[in-house]
C-alpha cells in the first residue's frame, strides 16, 4: 500500500506548518485534523479549516485523502476558525436564560417594577398563561436540545454564543417587562381571543415537535446524511407537501399566537424579527435542497405555501 | 428556532465612490456624477448662506434659520448613503427640527459647519474620482480635514442633544407610556441618554477608519510626486 506525505500550509502565510509523512490513502480529513492537533495543540480539530486551495472552500471531516485531487504529496492550506463552542452548549445557554429571566418578570423580583409590587402577582388570568406557555415553550426546546436534534455541525465560532444570547436574552426580558407589568392590559376582545391564541400556540407547538421528530428520524445516530424530508402518518408533517422547512412555519405559527394571546407590542416585534431570520434560513435550506437533489418536489415553498 | 451554521459576513464599510477595480458602466456614471455634482451644489448653497448669514447679522446666533431649509433638502437626499448618515438625519429631524429650543443653541452651528465642509469636500472628491480627474488637494482635504471636522461635529452632535434633554422630558417628546392597549412603551428622553452613550464606541471605529484610509491613500505621497 502506498502512502501519502500530507503537508500543511498556512493559507495566508503559505508557512509550512506540518509535514506528515506515510499517511494512509483511505485517511479522512477528519484523522488528517487530529494528526495536525497533536503538533499544534492549541489548534484543535474543531477550530481548522483545511482546504486544498487558500481561497477555496472547507474540506470535509469525511473526505477521503485518496478520493481528493491531490498527488501522493497532498498539499492542503489551514484557516484557523477561531476559537470554537459546541452547538449543544451554545443553545442550551441561549435557551435557559429566557425561561428564567420571564420567570423572574412573573414572580415580579425586586428592582424590576415599582417597590410596591415585589413579589406580587398578575390579577390576569392570561397573564398566568402567557407564563406557562412561554416557559414550555422554552423548556421543549432545552429537551430537544438533549434529547432530539441531531447537529450536522458539532461546533460554531465562540462569539456567536454572545450575540444569540443578547437576542433572546435581551427579547425575553423587553416582552416580559411589559406581560407582567403591573398595568398590563389584557386584549381587548377577552376570552375569545385568548382562546384562539391558545389553540393556535398549541397546535404550532405540537406541529413544531412533529417536525423536529422527522427530521431526528431521517437521520441516523451518529451520521449526517441529508435526506429529502417527507409526510408521514402524522398529520402534522402533511405541511412537508407544501414547504421545505415547516418547523419554522410553525415556529412562527406559535409565536404569532403568543402575540395575539398577550396583545403585546414587543411580542410582535419578537416575531416578525425571528420571522425574517428564519426567511432567510428557509431560502437558503431550500436552496440546497434544490441543488442535491435533481427529485425535490417542485411545489413546495421555502416557509410559506405558496407565498415566500 | 435552530440558529445559522458558523460564520457571519461583515458589512463592507461603504464609501459611495467605486472602487477602480471593476467601475461603473456609462448610465450609473452619469447618474452618479450628477448626483455628487448636486450634492456638492447643496452643500456650497448652505455653506454661501452661512457666510452671507453672518455678514449680514454680525453676530452667529440665529444661523441655523437661515440654511434651515436647504440643510433639510440635502441631509435626508443623502439618505442614499445610508451609514454615515443615519445619525445626521437623525440629529436633523428627531432632535433639531423637534426640539425648537435648541435650534438657537450654537452646539448647532457648530455641527452644520463641520458637516457643511465635510460634504462639499467629500462629493467634490467624488465627483472628481468618478471623472478619473481627481486633483491630489482634494483628496488631501478629504483625507485630513476630518482629523479635526469629525470631532467638531461630534462635538456639536453631542452638545445639541445634550441641549434638548431637558425640553424633551418636560414635554414628553414622542414617548408613550403605560397603560395602553399595546402594552409598549418608550421614553425619548432615555434613548436620547443611549444615543449620546452610542458615540463611544461608534465615533472612535469611524475615525480609525478614516485614519487608516489615510495612510492607504496618502500613504505613497513619499514615492511618488503629485499626480493629477
């Protein structure tokens, strides 16, 4: 068997960084990373990009040395990331700060509302329900976190984690200011519109969970292929006949909800603001979609049927 | 809501002017020639009434009324260049045009002479680039009177802000308070306290930035003489 001598380059200094000699052919990119590690420790596997061309893109961990154009003396270039933070940490964080920082509005804690108020409650009943869905709300998504999701990426660059936590951090405690506000209004049209916004809120929810349980089951523990999501016997997945991404579709379907349940202003914003970020996710994820698979259903819409 | 895979794109730092690598095709040059032509007209137009202002009153105050109409035409016609300029539009219309009592103050003179200099050296320099005819005294002006133009006009800026606080808590200048049936509320008058915080780190990128301009553009003025 013939090896390889693997030499790694500097992508903006052309420096020679690593030289690896009798490298097996059938060496992933993701054995070749490790190997780098051990001569650079401060360069973790996560954090390098090793590409075959300075300016090219990101080889990946799956490569195989031998299937790559490259001679038996692979010159490949290095990009360091910068510093790098596990999906899971990153959401778990970014998630458990809203479910407390609400709580905290609810229970009305010193130093939020006027000394009179401290740990006082709500006189609205809808003010108790807007607590409960937007804590399960939050507390799914920590679940499924743990338990669901499975991440195609294991990391994303460090300060990320501070700009995902200013959002919802930040937007978790502008809408529960005023939810919880000693002179909170309820909706004008009471009990009914309630009502609505709760059916709403759960059938998003239910239908949000449905989809990130298909999208787990496509996938098998431990791989990352990508497969064209399908309906299924659950009803709630039907939605896959008219859009790529629906767990958005119901994301924004529940926060809508959430809005019309509290008659809130900043709910609003909160979600026409998640709503043009997860536009912009859904095109994309449409996008390619459309370029791996020649077979992608014509019908369908990135996040709304028919219409975006 | 699963977020976006790793790496954010920056925003180019924005100049209006092309860059010489790939240029304009013939309609956008025009287009773009009249428009800093106009723009340099507007600002020469405030900065002639200034001066004719101030012979005729003998004195700064009251200056602001005599370019007031213009400065308003030109300021938000720049809206097109939108970085920069937000804050500009923003101290002329929600904090100037708002507030009457500050339009006497001379914090406001201050800013539109800083500003008035600024542009018509910065759309001549534009105009010219676009006409590969760019005198090298324009472009020296550009890139060294800002050292002492950008903190004039923060200066100013931050002055006539600071002027209209009390004014717009007395008043309750655009704010809404609780309750209402939106469940929103906002208090002008701390957000202009954030705003005037917002300098800090703001003023300081733009002005490194225009430093570190200079010395890519003015940088070769040691190899080669002036060119035209």
């Amino acid at each position: 068997m013939k090896h390889y001598e693997v030499e790694i380059l500097d992508a903006k200094t052309k420096d020679k960084l690593c030289f690896l000699d009798k490298v097996e052919p059938n060496a992933t990119i993701g054995e070749i990373k490790s190997m780098f590690h051990k001569s650079h420790p401060q360069w973790y596997p996560a954090r390098q990009s090793i590409r075959l061309d300075p300016k090219g893109k990101s080889l990946k961990d799956e490569d195989v040395l031998q299937h790559l154009p490259v001679g038996t003396t692979a010159t490949f270039y290095f990009r360091d990331l910068g510093a790098q933070i596990s999906w899971v940490t990153v959401f778990l964080t970014e998630y458990t700060g809203p479910l407390v920082i609400y709580l905290m509005f609810y229970f009305r804690v010193p130093f939020i509302y006027a000394p009179k108020y401290d740990f006082t409650t709500s006189k609205h009943w809808v003010v108790h329900l807007a607590c409960m869905c937007h804590s399960f709300h939050y507390m799914k998504r920590l679940l499924e976190t743990l338990f669901v999701h499975r991440f195609s990426h294991g990391t994303m660059p460090l300060r990320n984690i501070f700009k995902n936590c200013t959002y919802y951090w930040g937007f978790a405690a502008w809408m529960a200011y005023y939810i919880n506000h000693p002179l909170y209004t309820p909706p004008i049209y009471g009990e009914q519109q309630i009502r609505l916004a709760l059916i709403i809120f759960l059938f998003c929810q239910i239908g949000n969970f449905s989809i990130h349980i298909a999208l787990r089951n496509l996938r098998p523990p431990g791989s990352k292929t990508r497969k064209i999501p399908y309906p299924t016997k659950n009803p709630f997945t039907w939605i896959f006949l008219l859009v790529s991404c629906p767990n958005y579709t119901y994301e924004l379907g529940s926060w809508l909800g959430f809005t019309v349940m509290t008659q809130c202003l900043p709910v609003a914003f909160f979600t026409m603001v998640g709503f043009i970020q997860m536009t912009v996710w859904a095109k994309g994820k449409h996008r390619s979609y459309l370029k791996e698979f020649r077979d992608y259903p014509p019908l369908r819409s990135p996040i709304l049927p028919f219409v975006l | 809501m699963s977020a976006a895979a790793a790496g954010t794109s920056k925003a180019a730092h924005g100049d209006v002017a092309p860059k010489k690598r790939r240029g304009p095709g013939a309609l956008a040059t025009a287009y773009l020639v009249i428009y800093n032509v106009v723009m340099t007209a507007g600002w020469l137009v405030i900065a002639v009434g200034l001066v004719r202002a101030y012979l005729a009153r003998g004195s700064y105050h009251g200056l602001y009324y005599s370019i007031e109409k213009p400065l308003k035409f030109f300021q938000t016609g720049a809206m097109l260049e939108v970085r920069e300029v937000m804050s500009r539009v923003f101290l002329t219309w929600a904090v100037t045009h708002s507030v009457r009592e500050v339009q006497s103050e001379d914090s406001v003179l201050l800013f539109v002479t800083a500003w008035t200099v600024t542009e018509i050296i910065r759309y001549s320099f534009y105009t010219f680039s676009l006409l590969n005819h760019l005198p090298f005294l324009i472009k020296w002006a550009r890139y060294t009177f800002f050292f002492v133009l950008y903190p004039m006009g923060v200066t100013g800026e931050l002055l006539t802000i600071y002027a209209a606080l009390p004014y717009v808590q007395k008043t309750g200048l655009y704010s809404v308070t609780l309750p209402n049936k939106y469940n929103f509320s906002f208090d002008y008058h701390s957000f202009l306290i954030l705003v005037m915080i917002s300098y800090i780190p703001l003023f300081p990128q733009l002005y490194f930035h225009m430093i570190r301009q200079r010395k890519k553009v003015l940088g070769h003025i040691e190899d080669y003489s002036k060119v035209e």
